[in-house]
C-alpha cells in the first residue's frame, strides 16, 4: 500500500508547487466527493444522484450561487464510472461545467485504491448587458467594455486518487490539469483556468452503541492562493442521523477563521439522504452578508439494505 500512495503522491507533487481565484467551495464535502475528486467514482456501489445548491454570502448582490447534479454509477468489476453537471455564477460572470469521470480500483490488503480521470468542458460566459451590472461611467465613456455577451468554451482533465476502508479515507485530487485559456479575444491579456489542488480525509470511531464520532478535513489550494483548510468534526446517530461543526479558515490576511459552518442530515430511508449547512461567516465580511445555505438531496438506487446488528460497518 505504501508503495502505491508514494507513486501517486510523487505525481502530484511533480504536477506544480500549488499557492487565483478558488473554485467554487462545499460545505459537505463529504457527501459530495465525486464533484472534488474523480477517484471516488463507483465507490457508492450503486446508482446514486446526488444535487447540491448554494447560496453564499446571502443578501450580498452578486455572490457566489452554484447549482450541482452528480451521478456515480455502481461499479462495473474494477471500473467505476461517473459524471458531474455544474453551473457557478458570480456577478455577471457564469460557468456550465459537464464532466466524465473514469476510474480504475485497486482492492489492496487494508482497504481500496482507486485512481480516477476526468474530462471535462466548460462554457464561460459574461454578460454585460445584464441590468443589474453597475457601472461607474456609462458604457459610452469606456471604450474598453462593450455592452454585450461574451462565451468561450474550453476542455481539461483531471487526475485523482481515493483510498478508504471501513473506517478511513484518504484522497487527493487535481481537477484541472491544463492552463486552458479562457480570454475570450476581446483584449491583449491572457486568462487561463488555474489547477487546484484538494486533499481530504477522515475516520470513523465507535464511541458507545449507535453513536459514531467523524472527524474529517478538507484542504483546497490554488495557484496564487493561499490554502484553505475546512476542520470538521461530526456525530452520527443510530446510523441515520448526522450533525457536524466546521471551522474553515481563510477571509481576510489577517483572520484565523472565514467561517464556523454547521450541518444537520437524515437517511429518510436506506435510499434517500437529505443534509443541509449554514455557514456563519466570522470575518469581517459578515457586516455585508447573512451567511450561506447548502442543502444537498441523494438518491441512490438498488442500495443494499443493512442489517440490525451489522459488524464492522463500512463508513467510506
């Protein structure tokens, strides 16, 4: 096992030194994996839709919305298969995001490995002829910003990685591997789609009968950037009911923490999975906005029932 984690970490570490703007982030990461890292494909071992909307910052025009349709399909032998629908919008600026996803799955002696691909195209587009845009100068008086729509589309791919047992996971993940351009011809600048970098992991510990404590983190780097860390720590209850804290660093230079986030979900039935977080925002961002809402719904279809008494269960 140590073998393989060195051959994959000596990738990415070979890929860039990570330091742009951060991609769109998610509260429950952990439910969400498939949208971080495509090495998670087929690791549900069923069919499973997963949606996610978020509104961040609310009450602050032009913030930050995405909208998320995941599908992982159960796996195929050691093939595993999967594919995300995205759309982010931020101001006048939106971003549709289709992606593919292949991975490969290694069973190993304390748990799996499973390295991932995915293939992605986007279609970036600004809208200066949205009404809500406000401008200091009519558009007359600026001959550098013409009232109208630009689109671009561009390709990428991403690499990934994903090892979990019963009671740990440990993954990394770089979604865009190419610095694909995205200027959309109108100036001399260049603007290119910069590579991030996600690190999670996690466990599951028995605390009494039916009471599981979850700590988990999620890292995030971006070229140009500095890292963000979200620390979670969570409890489930009788196997059906989750509750969470998270401290996210990040905000302003100077701030230790951007957010304290918290996070409530049911498994209605062994099929349906509901969960929401609300992000209160600590730094001083928080004069100008009411903080952020994330609630995610999975379905999975033909997942097995689990018994009354169950040995070892399989968290990850």
């Amino acid at each position: 096992m140590i073998k393989y984690f060195k051959t994959v970490l000596f990738i990415f570490i070979g890929i860039f030194a990570m330091q742009a703007q951060q991609d769109i982030l998610y509260t429950q990461f952990m439910y969400n994996k498939l949208s971080l890292n495509p090495g998670y494909a087929g690791n549900d071992d069923a069919l499973c839709f997963l949606g996610v909307v978020r509104d961040q910052w609310t009450g602050f025009e032009g913030a930050p919305q995405a909208q998320a349709l995941s599908v992982n399909f159960p796996r195929l032998g050691k093939v595993g298969l999967g594919m995300n629908l995205t759309r982010n919008t931020i101001g006048v600026s939106e971003k549709m995001t289709f992606e593919g996803i292949y991975a490969y799955r290694l069973p190993l002696k304390t748990g799996e490995l499973s390295m991932g691909m995915s293939f992605s195209g986007r279609l970036y587009k600004e809208d200066f002829a949205d009404p809500t845009l406000r401008i200091i100068n009519p558009f007359i008086e600026d001959d550098a910003i013409d009232q109208g729509i630009y689109k671009t589309q561009v390709f990428n791919v991403g690499f990934g990685f994903y090892y979990s047992n019963n009671r740990f996971y440990l993954g990394a993940s770089v979604p865009r591997l190419m610095r694909s351009d995205i200027d959309f011809k109108v100036g001399l600048k260049k603007s290119f789609e910069v590579r991030h970098l996600y690190i999670m992991t996690g466990g599951a510990m028995d605390i009494r009968r039916n009471l599981v404590l979850m700590p988990q983190m999620l890292i995030r780097w971006a070229e140009n950037s500095p890292y963000d860390v979200d620390l979670n720590l969570g409890l489930l209850f009788y196997d059906r009911f989750y509750t969470a804290i998270t401290a996210r660093t990040g905000g302003a230079s100077d701030d230790w923490f951007e957010s304290v986030d918290f996070i409530m979900g049911f498994h209605l039935s062994n099929n349906l999975f509901l969960a929401a977080a609300y992000d209160v925002t600590v730094s001083p961002l928080r004069k100008y906005e009411n903080g952020s809402l994330e609630v995610l719904l999975q379905y999975c279809f033909g997942k097995k029932q689990k018994a009354i008494d169950i040995i070892n269960p399989r968290f990850f």
